[in-house]
C-alpha cells in the first residue's frame, strides 16, 4: 500500500511544487511507483512535470467533484511518475464542494482505489489552508513541511503544526508529521544558520538532514517541464533532492525494522 504524503505550508514560495516534482522524480529514479497528485489550481506540478495544463480534459476537479474516475483522470504515460494533473477550474471546487457530502474526505476515497498501486502518492498542496489543503491532509498518513529559515518561518509552522492538530481530532487521526525540509538554503546567511538551529531544537530528528541549496537549475527546470534531473542529474538541487529520498527511503525500511522487532 502506498505511502500518502501531503507536502504543505500555507505560506506561499517556500518550495512545494518543487519538492514535490523533484522528490516524485527522485523516488522514481529509485524505482519507487509514484503518482503526484496536484492539488493547486495554479498547476505548476502539472507543467512542471511536462503536461499542459491548458488541454486537459479531465483533473483532479472532476475527480474530487465525482464527475470522473481516478484512473480515468491520471496521467500515465509520462515514463516516469505519474499524475493527477489540475488546473484553474480547480479554484471552482472550494466552493463547489461545500454543499457536498464528505466533502474533506473526497480525495481520500479517490485515492483508496488506486493506492495499492503505488509506493508512494505525493500531495502538492495549495498555499492556504482552505478546503483543498483539508482534502490533501485528510488523504495523507503524513506531512512533508518545505520551509525557507527566515525571521517568520517559526511563526507561521506553529500555525501549521495547531491545524495539524485539528485534522488529527477531528478528522484523520493518523495524521503525523513525516519531516521538515529546509529549501534555498544559504549556509553563510547566519539567521538562515539561526533559524535552522531553532528548528532542529524543537522539532529534533524530523528535520531532515537533507538540505536543498538554493540552486538555479531548480528555477530552470520547470521552465522545461521537466524535474532538475532530467535537466541536469549532476546539479546541487539534483543531488539535494536525491538524497532526501535516500534518507526518506531508509527511515521507512528502518521502522519497518522496528516494527517487526516490536512484534517478535
Ligand atoms: P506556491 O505557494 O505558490 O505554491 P511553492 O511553495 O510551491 O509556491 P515553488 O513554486 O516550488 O514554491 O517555488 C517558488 C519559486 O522559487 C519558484 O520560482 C521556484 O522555481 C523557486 N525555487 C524553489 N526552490 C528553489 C531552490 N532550491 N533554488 C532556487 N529556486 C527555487
Ligand atoms: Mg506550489
């Protein structure tokens, strides 16, 4: 079954949509079977995985609106990593789902029918916490937070942290925290050294130890609709983000690990 992981911060810019094509591309690489969901209407993860958002007829809008079956809705033959591609319409769908039933639940059950074939589902969520983002942390087991170390990055992670909080009372109760990751890292910018230092005290092992430089390869990349590997597999961001798989891959197979021993 598919590890579901929703990559969110509602503060805008951080590095979403690119570590969720990077890391998609990343996993992929390592022959991990993964789809992308694109849950923002501005469908950057779409293009930037090369699909053109413009001449699609069936999104994740239809699916969550139950207009269309998953499988019809996905985007397969990519060679890669495949997606649940979005558009604008999708902005639609905030309002439109109100009055629908389960409406935070609807892409959980959507992707229950597919899971099984995947190892990994990466959620690209919009810059908000609004009904969108709700169904992203519904579907997932857990959230990958990108965040930049600047002055009002604590700030707005606390923020993030109590509605994580929420969701798991109210509506998905095994909803944890998969990691934080660091994005356009300046190691020589001393509040980027102070803030990360901030965040390792409080949050200990869930920050990644993988750190993603700034990197201009990473700014390239989507302009070619294609992930930083594809464009340049020996760049800083390439590297960076493969080795966050890495580590990614090796904390599951290590709690895997313990769970068997818990158990024997
Ligand atoms: P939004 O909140 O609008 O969805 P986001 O959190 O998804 O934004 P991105 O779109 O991934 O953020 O990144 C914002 C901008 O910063 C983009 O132009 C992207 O190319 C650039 N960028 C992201 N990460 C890096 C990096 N490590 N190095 C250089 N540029 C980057
Ligand atoms: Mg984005």
């Amino acid at each position: 079954m598919a590890r579901i992981l929703a990559i969110t911060n509602q503060k805008g810019g951080v590095g979403k949509t690119t570590t969720s094509v990077n890391l998609a591309a990343s996993l992929a690489a390592t022959r991990q079977r993964v789809l992308l969901v694109d849950l923002d209407p501005q469908g950057n993860a779409t293009m930037g995985s090369g699909i053109d958002k413009r001449t699609l007829k069936q999104t994740v809008y239809h699916v969550l609106l139950g207009e269309a079956q998953i499988r019809a809705a996905r985007v397969t033959d990519t060679g890669t990593y495949h997606v649940l591609p979005s558009n604008r319409e999708l902005a639609g769908a905030e309002i439109e789902l109100i009055d629908i039933e389960q409406r935070e639940t609807r892409l959980k059950s959507a992707l229950a029918e597919i899971a099984h074939e995947y190892d990994y589902i990466l959620i690209d969520c919009p810059p908000s916490l609004n009904l969108l983002t709700l169904n992203g942390l519904c579907a997932a087991q857990a959230v990958l937070i990108p965040m930049q170390c600047e002055y009002y990055a604590l700030e707005g992670l606390s923020d993030l942290v109590q509605t994580i909080k929420k969701v798991r009372t109210h509506l998905n109760p095994q909803l944890e925290i998969e990691g934080l990751l660091r994005t356009m890292y300046d190691p020589r910018n001393t509040l980027a050294q102070q803030v990360s230092a901030q965040l390792q005290q409080h949050f200990g092992d869930k920050v990644y130890r993988a750190v993603i430089p700034r990197n201009v390869r990473l700014a390239e990349a989507p302009s070619h609709g294609i992930p930083v590997l594809m464009l340049d597999k020996t760049s800083k961001g390439a590297q960076a983000y493969l080795a966050l798989a890495g580590e990614i891959l090796n904390r599951e197979a290590q709690q895997a690990q313990e769970t068997t021993n818990d158990q024997s």
